[in-house]
C-alpha cells in the first residue's frame, strides 16, 4: 500500500491516510496489530520517523500532519490548540441534512465519563434520492455534508452528526446498520464516508501559509460518479 505524499518540507510531512489504518499501534489496539500503521508503512515508503501532530481515526480517511523530528510537534499542536488550523471534513450522512448547522453538543473524551464541549459547523453540499428501499421507507436520502470542527475531541464528528439524526455512512459505532448494508449490498462500498479533506494554516516556521488538500479514494470517486454529485476538492 503506497501512502500518497501531500506535501512536505523540512519540518513536516503531511500525507492522505487511506481508510482503516491506524495511525500508530497503541496499547488498546492489540487485536489489529498484525496490520502495519501508517508510521510503519511510512517508515517501508521513504525512511525515517514521523511524529503524529493530531488524530485521525482509523476509520477516517485523510490529510494528517506528522512532524519530523519531535522537537517541532508542539508549535504545530499549538496552532490546533488555538484554532489557528482551519479543518475541513466531509462525510455522506443519511437523510437530508439541513443547509447548514452549527452543532455545539459536548463530547465524551477519552475519559468516558468526562464530557467535553465541542463545537462544529455543518453545511450540506449536495443531496440524492435512491429508489431503494431501507427500513422503514420505500427509498433512500443521502446528503453530502462538508464539516467544519472548531473543537477536537474524540469521535466528535460522528457522534455530532448521530446527534442530528444525521448518522455518517459506514460508521459502525454511531451509524445507521440498514443505511451501512444498503451500501455495500447495492455498491459495494464498506468503508466509512468520512474524510479529512483540508488543512489550511500559516507554517509556524516558515510562515508561508498553506492550502493542503488530500484527493478521495476509489469509494468516494464512484459514489460522486453514481449519485451525479459534484467532488468538492477539485
């Protein structure tokens, strides 16, 4: 598996992480650990040792910054810390969500028991309805959503977009199972329709600012072609 490169200079290294890989092997994800992670195939690709800067789902697919020596991670964390990066997102959620949201619902951190404000803008790029039928309706409604998180908890995405009745496609923990079954049935696509789409930030280094976009995989590229929906990183 080839990780496509986005961008990189000196200080980082930003690539479009494909579905289903782990960042990093942790101590909580034993039971995937005969699959490589992204450091381990980077490390295969080009060589060398990379500091991961912000999380990325293993389910989600896109842009992450890793930094290259771990001295420079911290300036970096500090422009997510102080919303100084601009996130863009985009997920194909069920039903027609609204033309736009702001989400402002607290999230459980990784302390389950402890919730944490979180913030997040939604705007609805695109919309479809399929002639097949998902319990209970005699059809289908999906929407192309563009996220926008001001915050950046855990999972916050998925479950802000649950919170609207809004579930992501393919998201087995927060989603819609009817929805997820229709999907791979009728297309064939298993893979969770949420991806990092953007990052732009001015480089705390260099102080050039940065517009870094990571392209869709083959799922997402097909589902534009099938539901004549327009692919917003173009």
């Amino acid at each position: 598996m080839e990780i496509p490169i986005i961008y990189q200079d000196e200080y980082i290294i930003c690539v479009n992480k494909p579905n289903n890989v782990l960042v990093h092997h942790a101590h909580h994800s034993r039971n995937v650990a005969d699959e490589k992670s992204l450091l381990q195939l980077l490390d295969e690709q080009i060589g060398g040792k990379f500091y991961p800067i912000h999380r990325l789902d293993r389910k989600t697919s896109g842009i992450i910054l890793l930094a290259k020596e771990t001295q420079f991670v911290s300036k970096f964390q500090d422009l997510f810390t102080a919303n100084e990066i601009q996130k863009t997102y985009y997920g194909v959620v069920r039903g027609f969500s609204p033309e736009t949201k702001v989400i402002d619902s607290p999230v459980k951190g990784r302390d389950a028991n402890v919730h944490k404000e979180a913030l997040t803008h939604l705007k609805t790029l695109e919309q479809v309805t399929l002639d097949i039928p998902v319990k209970p309706y005699d059809s289908s409604r999906y929407s192309l959503v563009e996220l926008s998180p001001k915050t950046g908890r855990m999972h916050q995405l998925r479950v802000h977009s649950n919170k609207i009745s809004h579930p992501l496609i393919g998201d087995t923990k927060y989603g819609d199972k009817n929805h997820d079954v229709m999907f791979e049935e009728n297309f064939g696509w298993k893979n969770m329709f949420l991806h990092a789409g953007q990052l732009v930030f001015k480089h705390p280094f260099s102080n050039e600012e940065l517009t870094l976009k990571a392209s869709f995989s083959e799922d997402w590229i097909a589902l534009f072609k099938a539901f004549s929906w327009k692919n917003p990183v173009e």
